[in-house]
C-alpha cells in the first residue's frame, strides 16, 4: 500500500476521538514487526525513526528510511514514516528527500524564545515541503545520555496558557507534552495528570502528543485519550519484547543463525504492536 501522511493518521484519530500509534523503529525487524502488528491490528500506524537511530546507522538516514518505506508499501496497513526528536537542522532538511511526511523537531532544551524561533523556522521549512511538525514543550526526559528527570518535580510539565502561545507563535501541526510520562521506561508504572491533559487539549488547537507511552498503564493510556492525547508514542515497549527473546533464546541454545532468534524477536515485536494498538480505539 502507498505511504499516507501522518498528517492524515493523526486528523482521522482525532476526530474519531481515538488515538494512533507511533513505534520507533531501529532495524529492518522493527519495520516489518510494526507493519505485521498493524495488520493484525486492522489498523494504521506511524512508523517513526529517531535521530538516535540514524546515528545508530552511521548518522545517515537514507538506508533505513528507505528499507522501512519498503516495508510499508508492501504492508497491507495504512503507514506512515515520520522523522522523529530531531534537534540537527542537517537531518531536519533531509527528512523531505528521504520521503518522511512529517518530522518532530526538538528544541525543547533551549530557553523559551530560542525555542519558538528555532520550530517558527522549522514549521515554515515543513509548510514549504508539505511537512507535517510536530515540537515538544515541557520536559519529558528520559533520554539517552540526559540526566535524569523527575516527571513530578514543579516546573517540569507543560503549561496550557504557555502551550496555547507557543502553538501561536509557531504554527506547529501537534505539541508534545509532559503530563507524567517519561521516555525508556521498561516498567509501566507512570501516573499521568489526566487534568492537566484536558485543560491542554482545551487550550491549544492542534492533537496532543504523549512521548514514553511504553511506562504508562493501559487504562491510563485509554483515559489520556479520552481526555485529549491523540498520538501514542511506543519506543521502549518493542526493545524489551525484542531483547527478552533474543536473551532467552541464547541462554538456551548454541546458535550462531541470527534468523533463528530475529524471528522470534521480531514476532514479539508484533505482538506488542497489536496489543498496543488495540488499546486506542
């Protein structure tokens, strides 16, 4: 099936009043387990790379962008490819040649204005390409190399009055925001502020986005949508199905075939993808 845009995954959910998945993807058995889990799932899903993972490809994302487009094209699940947590401008201009629809750029960690004028460029970028952006405001945290973050301590989850002039001042298609949750979780113990959410959805007129979806419970995932997250981000959920496999697999065998161990890694992948999915409609 051809790649549709994020943009349209993400305006469908929203007003249907459910939420889409996003998983990242790493290796070409993420891409395939996604698209498996989608199908299964009877439903659309957002195939996001990372700029750690391009990094992980030697800092170059034409490879596994077009090893996952493929992927999606064969899918018979509607999927889209977003470039996902770019804080390069390089990788940002590369996202409209390697064919991503959409792109969520990170400026996060600059003070506030430098912030807004950082994605007011990135968001005029995107419109000129036909490029959806999203951008975070808050502090998620959690990842890779940041020091860690309390997702409960004052001052760390996004304002809705700042949220609404942000939004303003930057034109973005969505905002990430921190209500709770926080990136690489491997237990799914995050208390979402369900408040906070609503009074979000009901400042700012763009979908909600909700990073470190893997650490929250089911029914708080199923109650964030209700109150207003339209975008899932899954990441770390898929690692731990991914490296649980292959660990068990190795203890018990003497295999040197990767086959052997990818495939049962790549069908708890999927697995996990459908479980996920299911829980956003």
């Amino acid at each position: 099936m051809p790649l549709v845009s994020t943009g349209e995954l993400v305006t469908e959910a929203r007003g249907a009043g459910h939420g889409v998945a996003a998983f990242n993807v790493i290796t070409l058995e993420h891409a395939e387990a996604v698209a498996l889990g989608a199908e299964r799932a009877g439903a659309p899903a957002i195939l996001q790379i990372s700029q750690n993972a391009v990094k992980f490809h030697g800092g170059r994302p034409t490879a596994i962008a077009a090893a996952t487009a493929a992927v999606a094209r064969a899918s018979r699940a509607r999927l889209s490819l977003h470039l996902d947590h770019v804080t390069d401008p390089e990788l940002l201009r590369a996202a409209h040649p390697e064919g991503f629809s959409s792109v969520m750029f990170d400026a996060s960690k600059l003070p506030y204005g430098e912030n807004v004028k950082a994605t007011a460029d990135a968001v005029r970028w995107g419109r000129e390409r036909g490029i959806w952006i999203e951008a975070e405001l808050g502090e998620v945290g959690g990842k890779e190399g940041e020091v860690p973050l309390d997702a409960h301590a004052p001052g760390v989850r996004t304002d809705p009055a700042e949220a609404a002039a942000y939004v303003a001042e930057t034109g973005v298609d969505a905002l990430a925001v921190a209500v709770g949750s926080s990136h690489a979780m491997t237990e799914r113990t995050a208390a979402l502020d369900h408040e906070l959410i609503a009074s979000l959805a009901a400042a700012v007129p763009v979908p909600l986005v909700l990073h470190g979806s893997s650490g929250v419970p089911d029914a708080e995932i199923r109650r964030a949508i209700g109150s207003g997250m339209v975008k899932i981000n899954v990441g770390t959920a898929l690692n731990t199905a991914f490296t649980g496999e292959v660990r068990a697999y190795l203890n018990a065998h003497e295999s040197v075939d990767p086959r052997k161990y990818l495939a049962l890694a790549r069908e708890a992948m999927s697995k996990t993808t459908t479980r996920f999915q299911r829980l956003l409609v």
